[in-house]
C-alpha cells in the first residue's frame, strides 16, 4: 500500500484558515517560522530559518539560475549562484526557505529562474521578502523615515539585503498609493540588430504599483528632461513627470530617482504629490 504524502504547512493552514489568500497564508506560515527562530530584529539569520526547515546545507555554485532546493539523503541543500552579491544571494535563501512550505518540495528539484513566473514562484517571493524584511520590523522604520531612496538605502544596509529588494518592500507596505520604476540605458527589443545605428535610451524594465495608478508601459524610454537626468548622474528628489511611460496622464508626482551601479540601472520611487 502506498504511504500517503503529508500534508504540507500550506496545505494545513489552507484548509484550517480558508478565507485567507494564498499570499497571506505564505504571511502568516513566515511570521510563525521568524517566531520559532526566536528573530529579534534586523538582520534575519536567513540560514538559521533555513536550518528549521531542513535546509542544512547552503552553498555558492557556478549555474545559470539564481537559487535551486535539492533533496538528497541528509536533508536538503540549497545552492545559490555564484555570480550574485551576497545581498541577493540571501534573497535567494528566503525565496528557496519558501518552498519547504509548500506542497511537493521533496519530490524535485526547485529552481529560481527569471522569466515569467509561476504560481510556485510567486508563493516563494513572498517568503523571500517576508523572512528577508520582515513587515513586523520592516514597515514600522519605513514609516518613521521618508518615502525616498535615502530611507530605502539605510534600511537596505539595516536588513542586509537590496537597494532593490527594499525599494519593492517600501512600495509594498507604503500606506498610500506608489510605484517603484526600474529603468536601464537599453534598445526596445524592436531595435534588434540596429543597435549600431540607433541611440540607446533609459527604458522602463518593469513597474512595482501599490494603489491606483494607470499602466506603466515597458520599454518606454524615458524623458531627458526627468527620470534621463538620473542616468547622467543627477539625484532626483522632488515634483516632476512620469506621464511619458504611461498609459494615461497622471500629471505631477514626487520622485526619489538614483542610478546604480555602473550598466545605467535607474531606480525611481514615486508618489502622488501633495
């Protein structure tokens, strides 16, 4: 006779809490995992977490995807990739914590590739910002300072994670309506092959939106006059525009805009101005 499969943590509180979303089931499965870890504060002990939950082996490994959870006979490893800093790769650790929460991690392989994503590693984002930033720590020090890459940055070094990873946190847990634009000195995918001839531009690689806002559409590029000053250097913090990369007029907003490192990679925090 077959041994039937237990029931994973999701799956358990799934069926005990069934008006709970899928994401606030992931939210309440990590604040009880940063409980039985006894996490008192930034920055989370992300391998501690990890060694609750079966994961006894963590490892960096030349491989083309960010992170990937492996059974083997005396638990299970996580190898993370190389190439990443130590501050993604331990996004990549939360994110792979998150699968032992959920159905079927012990029957393959779990891989954290880019790409569009799946269900599963959805589920598993939400873990990694949750045990990473943790909201019970996170969301109180965000609030008591301002909504702009200067508080981004100080907590970024706090949790010892992303100036990215925390900008989409902020944005998340931001009590009123903001967008994080993440934006980089690029073609459109149209100019394939006529690199050569065409300039490249700042264009928008994706959007984080938290409230009411209009479309915000990719591979636009970006005005010289606004969010392009940042890509020369320029430290955006005050009233402008966005209205070029989006779908409908928004009219004028509060933007916090930096350049980061050294391939023209603009982040960009907006607000509704008041």
């Amino acid at each position: 006779m077959t041994k039937p499969e237990q029931l994973s943590l999701f799956e358990e509180t799934r069926d005990a809490e069934p008006a709970l979303s899928d994401e606030e089931i992931m939210r309440v499965l990590c604040d009880e995992l940063l409980d039985e870890g006894e996490v008192a504060g930034p920055p989370t002990p992300l391998e501690m977490l990890a060694s609750l939950r079966g994961i006894n082996e963590i490892e960096a490994a030349d491989q083309p995807f960010s992170g990937v959870l492996a059974p083997y006979e005396g638990g299970l490893a996580v190898r993370v990739r190389r190439a990443d800093g130590r501050l993604r790769q331990r996004f990549t650790i939360g994110h792979e914590t998150g699968h032992t929460l959920l159905p079927g991690f012990r029957q393959a392989r779990q891989y954290r590739c880019s790409g569009e994503q799946t269900w599963l590693e959805r589920m598993c984002d939400v873990a990694g910002a949750e045990l990473l930033l943790p909201r019970r720590f996170f969301a109180p020090r965000m609030a008591a300072g301002d909504f702009d890459l200067d508080t981004v940055e100080d907590l970024a070094e706090l949790f010892e994670a992303s100036v990215e990873a925390t900008a989409r946190r902020a944005v998340a847990l931001h009590s009123e309506p903001a967008m994080l634009l993440v934006l980089s000195d690029r073609h459109k995918p149209s100019e394939e092959g006529r690199e050569e001839e065409l300039p490249s531009r700042l264009r928008l690689d994706y959007s984080i939106r938290q409230g009411d806002w209009p479309f915000v559409k990719p591979h636009k590029s970006a005005s010289e006059a606004g969010l392009a000053r940042a890509l020369r250097g320029e430290i955006l913090d005050g009233q402008g525009s966005i209205d070029e990369l989006c779908a409908g007029a928004i009219g004028a907003v509060r933007i916090s805009a930096k350049r980061y490192g050294r391939d023209g990679r603009v982040l960009a925090l907006v607000r509704r101005a008041k």
